[in-house]
C-alpha cells in the first residue's frame, strides 16, 4: 500500500510541475540586437531577404513571436511608435512608456498580443519584440513573456 501512496504522489508532482522551457538566443547583424526565444516551443521561420528580423512560430501556427528592428524613418518620438504600435490592440490592459522604450498587451478576438519596443537613441532605430498567442495559454505564457521581454538587448557593441 505504501508503494502506491508513493506512486500517486510521484504521479501528481509529475504532473504539476511545468515543463521546463529551453531558451536560444536570437541575434540581429544587422539592427544589432538580441533576444531569447522559447526554443523548445517556437521554431524560427524564414528569415526575410532585408534581415530586420525574424519570426518564430509553434508546430501548430496558434503561437506566432515577430522580433525585428527598424529605422525610425518618420521621425517619431517613442510616445508616437507606442501611439501607433497600439492601434492594433484598441483598449490595452497594460501599457508602459518611457523615455527609450515602451510595452503594452491587450485581448482581441480571443489572443492575448503583447509588444515591447526599444530605442536606440544613437543610430535612431526602434526594435520590437511582438507576441501573439491564444487567451487559454495566458497562464502558461505570462512568464515566458516576461523572459522573452527582459532577454532584449540593443546595445551589443557597448562597453
């Protein structure tokens, strides 16, 4: 009897404890940035002829991760990148904005989208980081995101 009390608890740790995600670093040549991605869930995609960025998506298209840099070519201060990031979204439940970045997320047709932009004051360059997954994986995903949001670096030649 004590095998199997031994047994259902092994069972339902097993069971309750997540997966463990793996992480692979993607690095930018081009905008010079890196970010981590969720390798063991998230498979990079072709990448574009121009090499601005990337885009990672799941066996089962439901998960999709877009990185990418662009040249601030409209001359827009960060409070104007985020005004315009955002109208995709309408209502946000979360934003942030600051002086050289910029965050929001919201809800829309059942998939949680969430966006983190930085600016590189030196060369006028913003690079994004965008996700966009199903609702019922907001639980699984909230600290992946956050991962994936406090991996981005664009300052790879300082110091």
């Amino acid at each position: 009897m004590k095998y199997f009390y031994f047994f259902f608890l092994f069972s339902v740790l097993a069971l309750s404890t997540p997966a463990q995600v793996k992480y692979t670093s993607y690095v930018n040549d081009r905008f010079e940035f890196l970010v981590e991605y969720p390798s063991s869930i998230l498979t990079p995609q072709r990448p574009p002829e121009n090499g601005d960025g990337r885009t990672f998506k799941s066996k089962d298209n439901k998960i999709e991760m877009r990185v990418w840099g662009q040249n601030n070519a409209l001359f827009r201060s960060v409070e104007e990148q985020f005004a315009e990031a955002k109208r995709q979204c309408g209502k946000t439940n979360y934003e942030r904005v600051g002086a050289m970045l910029f965050a929001f997320s919201c809800v829309k047709n059942g998939r949680v989208i969430y966006q983190k932009t930085l600016y590189r004051e030196s060369d006028d360059v913003f690079i994004n980081f965008l996700i966009d997954y199903p609702l019922r994986e907001k639980k699984r995903f909230d600290p992946i995101v956050t991962r994936i949001a406090n991996s981005m670096r664009h300052d790879l030649n300082a110091g």
